[in-house]
C-alpha cells in the first residue's frame, strides 16, 4: 500500500512539474519548482512519533522526459482542437497578438483541467501519508510496550532466582561422585560378572498375519492388479493423469473379464466416468472415449439408453463450452458416440447441439489450422444431419413415432415437430457455406489438396447438403439466406477436387428443384455430369471402381436432367447415360442405381413422360436398355440375387405398361428368345436330335423364390408365349433341385397364360405330355412307400402334378376336341416304354378326358391292350400283396390299377384284348427252347403269379367283375395254359416255384368258379 501510493505520488509530482513549468512558460515567467504550495510537509504528521522515516525529496528539477511527454500530449490535443497542426515558433515572442490570445485561450483551458485532476491526485497523496504516519505510531507504540515487558519479566527471572535453586546447580553437585556403592542382601544370589558369557539359546516363531486387505476383497471382481471397481472408479479422480489414465484402463479390463460388473453397476459407472468428459488431458479423454465405444455403450444397447444417456449429456455440453480447444472437439466426439447408440438423442437435444456446432465454426478461426480435430466435429455432424428426414411424409411419420421423455422439459413435442430445429438449420447452413469458403484459398495455394483438407471440406458438403434438402422438402420453400456457389472447384487431374465438385453439383441439383438456377450454371453443371457420365475425369481415364463410386450421387438427377433438358443436352445425358450403363460391373452398386434410373425413364409418370410420342430421341435407347436386361441377367447368374432382383422387378413393370407403347411391346416379346437359356437349355448333337438327359439348367433354378416368383409373373405379360420358351420352362420343371411349390407354381402361371389365350393349345399339351411322360420319379422302387418325405421321395410331388394337369386339361375345352389331339401323343410317349409311374400319370390323363362310350379309336385300343397287359404284370410284381383292404399295400396297389380300370369300364373290348394278352403271355413261356425254359423258370413263376393277382383285383372291383364276366372263355383259356404249364415237363421247377404256381391255380379256381356261377345266376 505504501508503494502504491509512493509511487502515485511520484506521477503525479511529475506532472505537477511538467504542468507548471508549461504554464509559466505561457505566462512569461519562471517556473517555480517548489512543491510545497501543493503538497503538505509529511514530516509535520509524523513529528509527534519517535520513529518515522520521510519521504524521498522532491526532484529539484522536473525529469526531462515527463516533461517532453506532457508538452507533447498539449501539442496534440491542442493541435487536434484547432482542426490542424499548429505554425507558431517557440522562439519568435513577438507574433500576431490575435493567433497568440487565441493560442493562450485554448491552452488555459486545458492546462486549468489537467491542473485539477493532478490536484485530486495530490490530495489523495497527501491523505496516504497521514495514513502512513498513524500506522507508524501505532507500530511505535507496540515496540515500545514490548521493551517494556522485556524489562520487567528480566527483572521477575531475578527475583524468582532467589526463591529455588536451579536445576544446573543439582547436576553440578551429582558430579562429585565418582564410585556408587552397591548394597548387597544377605541370602541373594549374587548376579554374574559383565563379562560373563550368556550360552542360553532362544528362538521365536515366524508369524505371517493374513493380510486384512486381501481378505476383504476375497470373491469380489478385481482385475490384473487386484483393485476392484470401486477402488478403479474413485482413482479416476486422482489428481496425477496417469493415474487416471490407468484407471480407466483397469476398468475396461475389469468388465472385459467381468461383464456381469457392468450389468449390476452401470448407473454408478457411468455417473463416474462421466466427470472425465471434460479431462484436461488429452490420453485420458480418448482412454475414455474408447471405454465407452468398445464396452459400456455396447452392452447397453439392449437396455433403455435413455437414462443413461441423460448422465452423459449434461456433461458433453459443458464440455462443448470449455476454453481448451481440443476438450470442446472431444465432446463432439462423444455425442457423436452418443448418436451411433441413440440416434433419437439428437432430436432430444437438436438445438443445442446445433448452437453448439454453430459457435464452434462461426467464433473460432481454428479449423484452418487444425483441420484433423475439425474433421472429427465435422463427421458427427453428418451423421446428426444424416438423421434428419428428407420427405414431408418421413418427416410426420418419425414426429409421431419419436420417443419423449419426461425428465427433458424443453423437449420438442408433437405439435410442433421439427419447428425447432428448422430455423438452426436454416442458420447454420451460412456458417457452413462461409466455412468451407474459407478453405477454398488455402487449398488452391498448394500444388495438391491434402487429406484433412479434403476430409473436412467434403463433410462441409455433406453437411450444408443434407441441411439444405432438409429444410427445403419439410418447409416447401426455396429461398435460403446464404446458398452455395454454383461455382466448383478446378479438378486439375486430382481426384479429390472430382469428389468434391461431385458433391457440389448434388446440392445444386437438389436446389433447382425448387430455384431457377442461371442458364449459365446449368451449362456447367450439365457438361460436369456429361463429363463424368462419360468417364472424363481426374485427367485421364480412372478405374471402373472410382468412377462407379462417384457416379452414385448423380444418377438419380438424370430422369429430370433428360425432361427438363432443352436442344442438344438431351440426347447427349441419354447417350453418356447409356454407355455409363453399359460399361459398368454387373455386380455393381452403380449397375443397381442406373436400374433404377432407367426404370423412371421407361415407366411412364404424371410429372416426367418418356414415351416415344413425346420424346423421340429416348425410343432408341429405351430399346438398346430393354435389350440388355436379359444378358445382364445371364452375366449376374445365382451368385447376385439383390441384383438379379431388381432386374427382374424392371422386367416386370416394363411387361406391365408395355401395352402403352407398341414398340417397347414388340421388344418386350421378343425378350423371351434371351430369356429361354435364363430358364434352361436343351443340349442338342449335331444333327439336331436332343440328347435324353443333357440340359443345361439355368439361374432360374438356384434363384431365391421371390426372384423366381418375379420370372414367373414377366411370363405373364407376353403378348404369346412360343415354343422354345415352353420347352426351356419345360425342362427346368423336370430339375430335381427345383422346390415343388415353384413347380406347381409355374403349372398355376401358364394355365393362366393360356387361359388368356397367349398360348396354343397344341404347345400347352405338349408341354403337360412332356412333364408327365419324363418326370423322374425317386427312388425308382414303388414300394416300400416314402412319397410322405420329400427329401427321400418326390413321388408325392408327382402325384400332385397329375392330379393339376389332369383338372387343367378337363378344363381346356372341348373334351373330344382335346382328347383327339391328346390320344396319339400319349400312346407314343407310352410305346416309349417310361418308368410305371409315367405310364400311370399319362394313362389317368386318357381317363380324364375319355367318355363312355371310349373315345379310343380302334387302333389305340389294339395298341394299348398289349401295353397294359405288360403295365399290370409290372405293377403286381412291384407292389406286395396283402389281404387287408386298408393296408398301405392294398392302396398302393389300388392307385395304380384305377386308370386301367376306368379304361376297361369305358371300354369292355380293351379288357377283352388286355385278357387276351395275360394268355399270350403265360403261352409265350411253352414255346421257349429247353435252354431259355430252364432260365425263364423263375420268371415264369413269378409271372403266373401276377397275372393271377391281377385277375384277382378285377374279381374283386364290383364293375370290372360285371364287365369280366362277359369274358369268362378268356379267363377260362388263362386257367386251361396255367394248368398246362403246370404239368408241362419240359419247364423244370423247383419246389418252391411249384408251390406257387399251384397256389395261383387255387385263386384262379375260385375266380373261374365265381363267374360260373354268376353266369348261372344270370
């Protein structure tokens, strides 16, 4: 205080001196450098004390600086109060006597205020030191009193020296002795000399207490250095940030190795390590960072995020509003962690994260610099943005939906949905736009645009673009205070300057759906898309994979481009579109959006029309689009269902408006030409005979359902279905590894194309001839019956086939008319000699489409009596008899005879002839040589023995027994041949075979006896 107020003092003496010398100089006279006209004498507070010190002299002379200092400040304020610099010279006394009134007029004026605020200065000095000088007698006064006490406790020390002896004089008389004589007791034993030696030998034990610590912690979770979670979180607050650092590391260990630690503690974690947010120190913030993002935050995933999220945003905003830089950007950091696990926590806290990030671009010139920590800001603000819908509807939909929490107050609600977020949206997309204007310069200066830099200035893109589609689709305006300059960036073979001008050129297309943009701009922008359509970028010719990559944020603009485009742009965005297309990987993402693309260029809507009537320039390439659709199915196979997907949807919704526009039509029928190998392929030899068994299965058969659901449906949609695509359909229905639903699908989807009348009668029954006729059934064997397990049998699969085929064919027409066309073609499928359960199938497709009286002509029944003598020997030799009626045997047995039956009932000469045939065939055994007789003897047997069960079935059937009767010579002559044979010594039999055949002569008595007494009743 008393140097404060010294050295103000001082000053102000200075500029008394300086002041007065000036004001003397101005009023002709000398200075007077006394001070004692304006300071009181110091010395007369402080005479009354015994101890003072003075203050310094005043200086004899004023120094020259101050002095200098204060006539040039009066100069200049004197000069700036006239209007300009002042002409009169010091040494010229006898000037103008008007200039120097007026001179002398000014200068008193701001001598006199200088003069009274020194003097307030003066006055306060001189109240310092009469301050000064009453603390210094008050510390006088306490000096003095201390002397005193000093004095009188000497003198007390004496007289008490008086009163008792001190203590030295004790020590002194102590001293004198020199020998202490011991007293001895009489009867003791007299202790042992000092030099004796001691030989007793002692020993403890070694105790190790168990230590308290440890045993505490006994079955508590600890980690590698044995601290448990409590000890780990309280020395997160240590004041040392290794510490902290190592106890951050213990805890991720620590719940690494003991999940069930975070499940039980989570809350009081949390709410702990949330105070190290705001660390200073840098390894303890990302040490923190990464315990969250690999370990906490994953394991609350399936919890309620909510309530742990409100511990953490409390803290990440105070940390977005710390001094340090790098606190503030690691905040973004976590709550971009925060909106990765939660993304509804942005739409809870949307305005002040975006206040946030505002201030942080808008006030702090940093980023120019530190463009790595801007960066990591800047990709959470995309993903915060990226939340954010793009359409009115999405918009609505998610307000609805969005989850509001009680503990927020200022939490948008459903009134007002987004009405809170738009207008900071509308007010950051300025300081985006400022920003990476800013990066513009920086980067045009060197030779190539670094890493970070491109980084951040392409979230800035994505950032004001995602803002500006935003605001634009939920508010329906289109007028923004700042928007970005149409202008891009000189690409200059580097392509990094493409991406971005990539970007730039999707947010102006964004924007010229709502603005008229210049003509000027839109010449630009319309050569930049051609360019790059065309493959022209980054100075040369790239890879397919950067410009496929590229390329993805463009094509959904082209459709509008095309319609709106006017003259000769027209054709050019078709024709780079076309060879984008063309060129591309099948398998690409950028085949699937030019896919798309195309599908709004063919599919005609009410705001964008591509039909050839009203632009012509698209006709050809809709065609050269069309053609393609079929090879690019065959280039993606089965291994590309997404993409073999969208091109079949395209195929579809092309099939479907084709009728609008006759010439896609005409191309749309002829696609089925290509489409036939998708389906399968029929390998022919040189001579153009097929070769039984060689097809070639296309990816129809291995595609996913809802691929093979599509295929079907564009089948519908032909004007007519030819041929060669019913034979390749044909050929893939007979592929094992074809699922029976898809199978009975298809047979569903041509019966509906037929019934349109898109195909000929002719080819659809050859096609259900040809499913019938060579559908391979497994396993061969009819018997045992597994048809209920389709993965060891399909013969329950077939069965469902016949009976579709059999209802579709009666349902055809004219019963006559079908069977006409029908009969030839299934006797020479059966002359083909097929498996038994073909012959079956094909013989109840002739059941179903016969009539009483037959409609068999008497050729087909003289052809097929001798087929089905065979066809039943073959049946009764395969299927076990069995004498219950309800057994598996008997109903197997019964499906098989049934068609025969209803033939024999409709036609009583086919019987006649099948009859004759079982007795041509047991005579054919009689005329075998010696040596086949002796070979054959078993299959003799066995054939005798079939023919009897066969005979026995049609005794049993009530209307083949009717019918039967009628042929009672015949089956008399079977019974005479049997019994021929029987006794016949020119077949060997052995016992066994003996024993059957006698056991068919019984049955076949009983059935002879039978019908000799229905024709007696009769």
């Amino acid at each position: 205080m008393f140097m404060f107020a010294f050295g103000l003092g001082l000053m102000g003496s200075k500029i008394i001196l300086g002041l007065s010398a000036y004001q003397n100089a101005v009023a002709g006279r000398s200075p007077d450098l006394s001070l004692a006209h304006l300071f009181p004498d110091p010395a007369a507070s402080l005479s009354s004390s015994s101890w003072h010190r003075s203050l310094p002299p005043p200086p004899s002379d004023p120094p020259r600086r101050c002095r200098t200092f204060i006539c040039r400040t009066i100069r200049h304020m004197d000069t700036a109060s006239i209007g300009g610099p002042s002409t009169q010279s010091t040494s010229t006394p006898l000037a103008s006597g008007r200039k120097k009134r007026k001179r002398s007029q000014s200068g008193d004026v701001l001598v006199d205020a200088l003069i009274e605020t020194v003097q307030k200065f003066s006055n306060m000095y001189a109240m310092v030191g009469e301050n000064i000088g009453r603390l210094a007698n008050c510390f006088q006064y306490e000096a003095d009193s201390a002397t005193r006490r000093m004095q009188v406790f000497d003198e007390v020390k004496k007289f008490v020296g008086y009163m008792a002896p001190s203590k030295a004089s004790k020590k002194q008389q102590k001293r004198g002795v020199d020998f202490k004589k011991i007293k001895r007791k009489i009867g003791r034993k007299l202790p042992p000399p000092k030099n004796a030696t001691n030989t007793e030998i002692k020993s403890k034990a070694i105790i190790l207490p168990e230590q308290s610590v440890a045993s505490e912690k006994a079955g508590l979770a600890v980690n590698k250095k044995g601290l448990t979670l409590k000890e780990l979180l309280q020395q997160t607050s240590h004041h040392n940030a290794k510490v902290r650092k190592d106890a951050l590391v213990g805890i991720r260990g620590l719940l690494l190795k003991h999940p069930a630690e975070l499940t039980l503690h989570k809350y009081a974690v949390i709410e702990k390590l949330r105070e190290r947010i705001g660390d200073d120190d840098k390894v303890v913030r990302e040490t923190l960072y990464q315990l969250f993002k690999s370990v906490i935050f994953p394991d609350c995933k399936e919890d309620n995020l909510g309530v742990f999220i409100s511990l953490l945003t409390a803290y990440i905003f105070s940390a977005m509003t710390h001094l340090a830089i790098e606190v503030r950007l690691m905040a973004f950091k976590f709550f971009d962690l925060v909106v990765q696990y939660y993304p509804n926590s942005f739409f809870l806290y949307a305005e002040k994260i975006l206040q946030n990030y505002e201030d942080i671009l808008r006030k702090n010139k940093f980023y120019l610099q530190e463009k790595g920590k801007l960066k990591t800001a800047l990709f959470g603000l995309v993903r915060c943005l990226s939340l954010l819908p793009c359409d009115r509807r999405e918009a609505d939909k998610d307000a609805g939906q969005r989850v509001l929490h009680a503990f927020e107050p200022d939490l948008p609600t459903e009134s007002d949905g987004y009405a809170v977020i738009i207008p900071k949206v509308k007010e950051l997309v300025p300081v985006l736009v400022n920003c990476f204007e800013e990066f513009i310069p920086g980067v045009q200066a060197v030779p190539s645009l670094d890493a970070q830099s491109f980084d951040c200035m392409l979230c800035l893109l994505q950032s004001i673009d995602r803002s500006i589609r935003f605001f634009l689709h939920f508010t329906g305006v289109g007028n923004l205070e700042s928007e970005p300059s149409p202008g891009g960036l000189d690409a200059d073979g580097d392509e990094r300057y493409f991406t971005l001008n990539i970007a730039i050129a999707e947010i102006f297309l964004h924007l010229s759906e709502w603005t008229l943009l210049p003509t000027v701009s839109l010449e630009t922008f319309l050569e930049f898309i051609e360019s790059a359509l065309f493959g022209k970028i980054c100075g040369g010719n790239p890879g397919k994979a950067v410009k496929e990559k590229h390329l993805l944020t463009l094509l959904p603009f082209i459709p509008k481009l095309v319609s709106l485009a006017a003259g000769e742009w027209k054709p050019r965005l078709l024709q780079a579109f076309t060879k984008a297309f063309m060129d591309c990987n099948p398998e690409s993402a950028l085949k699937l959006a030019c896919l798309s693309t195309i599908e709004e260029m063919l599919i005609p809507r009410e705001d964008m029309m591509f039909s050839g009537t009203r632009v012509p320039e698209i006709l050809d390439h809709q065609i050269a689009w069309i053609r393609e659709l079929p090879v690019l199915l065959m280039q993606l196979g089965d291994k590309h269902q997404s993409s073999s997907q969208a091109v079949l949807r395209l195929l579809l919704k092309v099939g479907q408006c084709a009728l609008l526009n006759p010439s896609l039509a005409w191309e749309y029928d002829n696609m089925q030409y290509s489409l036939k190998d998708f389906v399968s392929t029929c390998l022919d030899d040189v001579n153009g005979i097929r070769k039984g068994g060689n097809i070639c299965y296309g990816p129809f058969v291995k595609l996913p359902s809802d691929c093979q659901e599509l295929s079907l449906c564009c089948i519908y949609y032909f004007s007519f279905l030819d041929s060669p695509l019913l034979k390749s359909i044909s050929s893939c229905c007979l592929c094992s590894d074809l699922e029976p639903p898809k199978l009975l699908r298809i047979l569903e989807v041509l019966n509906s194309v037929y019934k349109a009348g898109r195909i000929q009668i002719a080819d659809h029954i050859s096609f259900f001839t040809t499913l019938l006729s060579r559908f391979r059934v497994f396993p061969d064997n009819i018997f045992p019956v597994t048809e209920n397990d389709a993965k060891i049998s399909n013969r329950g699969t077939f069965k469902s086939v016949i009976s579709i085929v059999c209802s579709y064919i009666s349902q055809m027409g004219d019963n006559s008319l079908v069977f006409q066309i029908l009969e030839n073609v299934v006797l020479e499928q059966i002359t083909l000699r097929p498996p038994l359960d073909n012959v079956c199938a094909l013989l109840r497709l002739l059941a179903t489409l016969d009539s009483k009286p037959t409609r068999l002509n008497e050729e087909s029944i003289t052809s097929l009596g001798n087929l089905l003598s065979g066809y039943l020997i073959d049946i009764a030799l395969c299927i076990p008899k069995d004498g219950d009626e309800n057994s598996i045997c008997s109903r197997t047995w019964h499906y098989y005879l049934i068609p025969c039956f209803v033939l024999f009932d409709k036609s009583h000469r086919l019987l006649q002839l099948v009859l004759q045939a079982l007795g041509s065939l047991i005579t054919r055994f009689s005329s075998l040589s010696p040596h086949d007789q002796n070979q054959n003897a078993k299959d003799c047997s066995s054939t005798i023995d079939a023919a009897v069960s066969v005979l026995l079935s049609m005794h049993k059937d009530v209307k083949i027994l009717r019918i039967i009767s009628s042929f009672k010579e015949d089956v008399h002559d079977i019974f005479r041949k049997i019994v021929c044979l029987q006794s016949s010594e020119e077949i060997r039999l052995n016992l066994e075979e003996k024993h059957k055949v006698q056991c068919s002569v019984d049955k076949l008595k009983v059935v002879t006896s039978s019908l000799d007494k229905m024709l007696l009743t009769t």
